[in-house]
C-alpha cells in the first residue's frame, strides 16, 4: 500500500452478474462499512459476466470500472461491500474479517 494509482487500481471489488439476462447496473451503489460510496452510471452486465471495481484513476471498459479515488476504501483486516439496486434493496453483502 504505497498510495500510488497503480496500488490503488490493485484494490477492487469483483460483481458478477450469475442470472441469464444481462442487467443495466445505472443508479446502483457499492458501499463499504464507512459509508464510501459508487454510483454506477449506465453499465450493462452481461449474463454470466464479472466486472471489476477499482479504487484509482482508470478508463472504464465493458470489464473494469474505476472509481476515482485518491484514497483506500476497503479494510485489509476488515470490511463490508454492500450492492444495492436503484431503489436502495441491498442485492448483495459480502463481509471479510472482525471489526
């Protein structure tokens, strides 16, 4: 972790998409524990297909996003990435370690 973009685009959240239809992510948000948040623009996932979250500075492309940041957002020991919906319904949780 030497905050550079490149340590920063090391640290990502994968999301895969396990339905036969693909599916317009536009409005969904992707939370830690702290209450950092991404916004999705218009990003369709394909069926079966994974994308990428990044941390640092990058272009988006059909398999990676990037969020822009200077900064960590997920905890090493411990954390939370929760997905949810353009209504706010938590789609998914996955939590790592103890806080």
């Amino acid at each position: 972790d030497d905050h550079s973009n490149r340590s920063l685009n090391n640290e990502w959240v994968e999301i895969t998409n396990t339905t036969r239809n693909p599916i317009n992510l536009r409005g969904w948000t992707l939370r830690d524990s702290d209450g950092n948040r991404y916004r999705f623009d218009n990003v369709r996932l394909a069926s079966r297909a994974t994308i990428r979250i990044h941390t640092g500075n990058g272009r988006d492309t059909r398999t990676d996003l990037f969020q822009d940041r200077r900064e960590y957002i997920w905890g090493n020991r411990a954390d939370t990435a929760t997905l949810r919906d353009d209504r706010g319904r938590t789609v998914d949780t996955e939590t790592w370690g103890r806080r």
